[in-house]
C-alpha cells in the first residue's frame, strides 16, 4: 500500500443517501445511470491517457457518465476541478492527485456537499472512502531485484543512476524506496536523477547531463518506462550498450525491448486499462452502499527475460495473455 488515508464511513453512507433514486423497488441498491466525476493530475503521460480509457470503456459498458478533468500537473486547477465536478452534481469523485496534501480544500468540499471520494493510482494524505491502486513498493523491489542480481558481476559497490518521477509524490516514494532497499543490501550505489515527471522528453535531457557527469554508471532505474525509454535513447546514442535499463509500469515498447535485447532488463506490469475498469466498479460499488477495503490493489507482476513471453504487447501498455 502507498502512503496516508484515511476511510470515511461517514461520506460512504451519505454518498448513498444522496443517491434517493438509485434505490429499486425490491430495495437493493443500483448503481445504473451514475453521474462519475474523475478529476485526472495530468494527462502528459501515456499511462494517464489509457488509464482514462479504460475508465471511459468501464463506464459507458454500464450506462454511466464519467465526466474527466485534465489539471495537467497544477494543484491550483484541480482544486478548481474538483469543484467544479462537485457543482456538477457527481454522485462518486474519483481523483488522481497532483499533490497528496494539496487537495485537502477539495476534499473539504466533497464532504460538504455529501460526495464519496475515492482515489486512483496515487493515494491521498486525508478522508477518502478507498484507493484503487497497486504496490508500488513491490514494483520497485520486484524490478531492483533483477538489476541487482544482474550487476553482481559488476562487483560490489556498481553505479545505479535513479531517474524520479514527482516531487512529493506517493507513487515516486513507494518505487524509490522498493528498488533501493534492494540494491543498496546488495552493495550497489545509487545517484538521484531530477524529478523528470514521468515525462520521456525530461528523462533524455537529465540522462545526458547524468551520463556525462557519471561516464562510471552501470545501470539506470526510472519510475516509469517512458523516462526509462528516454535514458536508454541517450545511451545508446552514446554507443553506452554496457549499461542497463530498468522502468516500471509494462510500457509494450519496453517490454518488447526486454523480449528483443539484453539491455533493457525489467520492468513491472501497471496495466492502466484495467486499473481504470477496476476504479469504476469501484465507484459503481461506492454509490451503491456497499463497503469496500480501503485499498483495492489491481495487481502486478514482473517482466523480465523469463517472463516476457506471458504477456501481450498489442495495445500500448502490456496485459498477460
């Protein structure tokens, strides 16, 4: 589980009071017709953009209207979103933090106004009813596992260049300390990256000043697979084949590199059209007055050399077949 929340009994069953009509004539809740508000950090990464398909698929296979607002990283207008929804009249609010502290007046107002709220992908430091999500602590340690036992001919003490994802951010955390619990016991050294955002674009101009500034590195770890992708474009324009390349999230053009070559070695599976199905059952669930754990793990695996035959790269993301 990744960071601080807290479940509030209290928005669940006034969330299904506010419903009124979602009851049917045997008296069994109904979720149908839902009105889903899903206020999204920012849709600049390929993992954001499929996760709000697999959420748009789920809902509109239900008869429901999911409603999505892109604060393309800024705290101010997701709070500014969020209320918005709430204006709406959403019955659910799904949000995916840009900040896990700076939605606290957002949550404030959802409480007001008697509207569940629920988190995805990135947890929330406040009351919510569930997060939908994944280990990203086991991503990390499944992943630094690999690189570790790779590097161990390296010797001990081998140069790992670590590219961040946000600053603050609860999934950054979670996949920085599962990898560097790992190969810090293994003996390895690792150097902190910029905070590239998750962006592959940011990765490549922070891989080139690192590997200039690092010519030693042996291994390069990102938070996801798109600024993996970019530190391995700047490596192998450096003819740097040497190096190996971890990522996290089951990007299908990494995985197809890891199938293909020996240089990308791992990543893990973070199939977003499912955690976006998964969060709308949820939702659906949530309105309907059933009680749910307080966090909903959608499930991970690794990709490595042995086990990139289980999965299918045809759509963006990889699903085991």
């Amino acid at each position: 589980m990744v960071g601080t929340f807290r479940i509030s009994i209290g928005a669940v069953a006034l969330g299904a009071l506010a419903l009124g009509s979602g009851m049917t004539a045997g008296g069994s809740a109904s979720a149908a017709g839902l009105l889903i508000g899903f206020s999204q950090a920012t849709l600049q990464s390929p993992f954001y953009v499929q996760l709000k398909t697999g959420a748009e698929a789920a809902a509109k296979a239900s008869g429901d209207t999911l409603v999505v607002l892109d604060a393309n990283g800024d705290v101010n207008k997701q709070n500014n979103d969020i209320q918005d929804l709430i204006t709406r009249g959403v019955k659910v609010l799904i949000i995916n933090p840009v900040n896990p502290d700076a939605v606290a007046p957002a949550l404030s107002a959802a409480s007001d106004a008697h509207i569940p709220v629920m988190t995805v992908d990135r947890a929330i430091h406040g009351d919510v009813v569930t997060y939908v999500g994944r280990d990203n602590e086991k991503m990390g340690q499944i992943v630094g596992e690999v690189v570790a036992e790779r590097l161990k001919q390296a010797g001990s003490g081998a140069k790992i260049i670590e590219i961040q994802g946000d600053a603050g951010g609860t999934v950054m955390a979670a996949r920085r300390d599962g990898f560097n619990k790992v190969v810090q016991a293994a003996g390895d050294k690792v150097v902190m990256g910029p905070y590239a955002e998750y962006v592959r674009s940011n990765a490549v101009t922070a891989m080139q000043d690192l590997l200039q500034s690092n010519p030693d590195v042996k291994a390069v770890y990102a938070h996801n697979d798109d600024m993996a992708l970019g530190a391995l474009q700047v490596l192998r324009e450096n003819n740097r084949k040497d190096v190996l390349v971890a990522g996290v999230d089951g990007l299908s053009e990494a995985v197809n590199d890891i199938a293909t070559g020996n240089q990308y070695v791992a990543t893990a599976s973070n199939d977003p059209i499912r955690l976006g199905a998964v969060t709308i059952e949820t939702a659906q669930k949530i309105a309907s007055g059933q009680k749910v754990p307080a966090f909903i793990d959608a499930g991970t695996a690794l990709i490595d050399k042995q086990t990139v035959g289980q999965f299918d790269t045809s759509g963006l993301f990889a699903k085991r077949k």
